[in-house]
C-alpha cells in the first residue's frame, strides 16, 4: 500500500480509504469531526450476477486539524453491505460460507489520483439476509507543511477483490475469487472531509540566574514547539523589578534559543525577567518568567 508523505492531508484521502474498503458498493462516510457524505452510490459488476447496487459506510479517525509540523496515520474503517440477492447466489450457488479480501479504491489526495487498500478479515456467510463486511487499514502518514491549508480527501472507483471457502475453510470449487469492480454513480458529491493545518503550540522557557550588584543582569530562554519543528521568530524580553519595566528587549531566536543581556544592576532586591515568544506564520506565542535576585 502506497504511503503520502508529507502531503496535505485531504478529507478526500480519508474518503478515498473508506470507498476501498467497500467490497462493493454505496459508500457513505463519516468523518470524526461529523462531517459525512451521506450514501454514495455505487455500481459494481459481480461474478455470475452482473452489475448491481451496493450501499457502505466508512468511518476514518483523522483529525480534522493537524498542527503545523505535526504528523498522523490515520486509520479508516468502513463496512459494505451486499444486496440479498448476491448474497444468496454467493452462499447457494458459489457455495460460500465464509469469505475476506480487500478493497482498492481509486482515491484522489488534492485531485491527484492516490491508491488505498483495506483489508477485510474472513467473515461468515449469513444463512438469510444480506451479508456486512467491514475492512479497515492505515490510510498513510501525513505532516502538516503550510499553516491554513485545507486538505480534500474525495472517493473514487473502486476494485474489491472477495476470496470464498467452504465451510471447511477450503476455497469453493466455483468461483474460489470474484473481483468486483465498482463504478461511483455519476452526479454525486464525493468529497468526504476537510483536515485544516493550524499553527504548532510552543511552550518559552526562562532562567535569569541570581547575580551581585554592579553584574549584568542576563537569561537564556528557549522555546520548543509541540511537533518538535524548530521554533522561529521574535521573543520581547522584559527585565522588571517591584512591577516596574527596567528595559524591554526585542531579539530573533537563534535555533529556538536566545542569551538576553540587560543593564549593569546597581540596586540589591528581588528582580523578574519576563519573555514572551511572539509566534510567527508557523507557531503560536507562549510566555513565561524567572525570579531573581541581586545580592
């Protein structure tokens, strides 16, 4: 199975998954953030019965934001149910009592055509009724590149490919594989989620060591991001005694980190230093500080 790297992450790939994992048929999808498709429809050419309906759901646990920097695996799970009339043909002209297989779904990421797999574990043939089988599998890895992109996910065609066995757990004499390509009906809105890119959290670090009078007061701060990107920008240091603001420092990070020098301190007593990482395009802001003293 073909894994996206670095893409963006696109509703539609996810939409794309849970149309593969339809054996078969309709699909309708339901995002985690509640967004679905509603039923799709879908027209697939079965052995021994020629082209007939089929209704599915999928479901996908992707996010629907990542943070910038931020990479996810995504899983799809989707269910497919056969018509009653296949599923008595499979189970009393093929012999089927049990089956499994995969799905393989002409998916598209941002419109670029993007192949998914979901597998469907061996299930048991009903003895009236339809029959429901569910497939899931990893969807790729996807990392959030540009902040405020919102990436498509939509379903296309779609190859299921069912393997029967016996009761036994022998393959049937008829028809031991059918291949079921399905065609999306025309006229039908296929996009199945929007995943936006959002600015990374950072978390600013100060220390500001005690120092004698007539030192330079001075600290280090860092600021790391949650996604482990580095973090970039401008932090607005402040050095601050009985809440009044001494100086005020405007500096670039250097690598996520920076060495703050203030004035010579003349008078003894209790001083704080208080950072704040502005952000940028790629980061939110965070602040903290750190107490010191001058003996």
């Amino acid at each position: 199975m073909p894994v996206v790297a670095n893409t963006r992450l696109n509703s539609r790939v996810l939409g794309a998954l849970g149309a593969l994992a339809l054996a078969g048929g309709a699909l309708g999808v339901v995002a985690p953030s509640s967004a679905a498709t509603g039923t799709l429809a879908y027209t697939c050419t079965v052995p021994v019965s020629g082209a007939k309906p089929f209704t599915a759901v999928a479901d996908t646990d992707a996010p629907g934001k990542i943070a910038y920097g931020e990479t996810v695996t995504p899983t799809v799970t989707a269910s497919i149910t056969f018509p009653e009339d296949v599923t008595t043909t499979l189970r009393d002209t093929v012999g089927a009592k049990k089956v499994d297989g995969k799905a393989d779904v002409a998916a598209t990421v941002d419109g670029v055509a993007t192949p998914w797999t979901l597998a469907v574990p061996q299930t048991n043939v009903p003895p009236n009724g339809a029959l429901v089988l569910t497939g899931t599998g990893p969807a790729g890895t996807f990392t959030g590149t540009k902040v405020g992109s919102v990436y498509d996910l939509a379903v296309g065609n779609f190859t299921a490919t069912i393997n029967n066995y016996q009761a036994n757990g022998t393959p049937t004499t008829t028809l031991p594989t059918a291949v079921v390509p399905c065609v999306l009906n025309a006229g039908q809105n296929a996009a199945l989620d929007t995943i936006k890119v959002v600015k990374d959290v950072t978390t600013t670090t100060v220390k500001a060591p005690d120092i004698s009078k007539g030192e330079q007061a001075r600290a280090k701060v860092k600021v790391v991001s949650d996604h482990g990107q580095t973090a970039k920008g401008k932090i607005k240091a402040k050095l601050v005694r009985n809440g009044n603001v001494i100086v005020t420092k405007l500096v670039s990070l250097q690598e996520g980190k920076r060495k703050v020098k203030f004035v010579t301190l003349t008078k003894t007593g209790n001083y704080s230093v208080k950072v704040k990482y502005v952000g940028n395009q790629n980061f939110k802001g965070s602040s903290s500080t750190d107490a010191f003293t001058v003996g």
